[in-house]
C-alpha cells in the first residue's frame, strides 16, 4: 500500500509537468496562429496599397496622356485656323503684325 501511495506522490510532479507542458504548449500555438494571422492580414493590406496605388497611376497616366492630345490637338487647330486667316486676309494681317510690333517695340523701349 505504500508502494501504492508513493507511486501516486512520485507521479505528482510529473502531472504538474505534462500539464503545465500542455499549456506552454497551447499558448504557444495561440500566438503563433495570432502571428500568422497578423501576418497574413499586412501582407493583403500592402497588396491592397499596391493595387490601389497602380490604379491611381494608370489613371493619372491616362489623364496626363488624354490633355496632351487635347492640348496638341487645339494647337494645331489654332494654327491651321491663323494660316487660313492670313490666306483670306493678307493685307491685314501684315498689318496686325505690323501694329503688334509697334506695340511690343514701345513696351521694351519704355
């Protein structure tokens, strides 16, 4: 019976142990699936920020692209439309010119 009673008290300590083991264990095991999960979830935040960043440049390209057409495009009407101008008008449009270049002498000169 003693055998019995200290068979039970000798396995005591290793109850404590396997237990507190277990719970070493189990916390362990928390926070690394809290790791990973924080983790995982910066990982799709910067993906988020790295599409969300590609679109916003494309866009922005797109934008940049589309006004120089429309800036190119509306030089070259003005042009075609000022040779046309002097075409039908020669003798005023030399003096246009000639009356602009008074103008632009006078305020240099002054």
């Amino acid at each position: 019976m003693t055998d019995m009673k200290d068979t039970k008290v000798k396995d005591v300590p290793n109850k404590i142990g396997n237990s507190a083991r277990e719970g070493a264990q189990g916390a362990t095991n928390s926070v690394s699936d809290f790791a990973n999960e924080a983790k995982d979830r910066v990982s799709q935040w910067a993906s988020d920020a790295t599409d969300t960043a590609r679109q916003a440049f494309e866009t922005t390209t797109d934008a940049a692209k589309q006004a120089f057409d429309t800036t190119t495009d509306t030089i070259s009407n003005f042009g075609g439309e000022m040779t046309n101008m002097v075409k039908r008008y020669p003798i005023q449009a030399v003096l246009v010119g000639f009356g602009v270049g008074l103008l632009i002498g006078r305020t240099v000169r002054t």
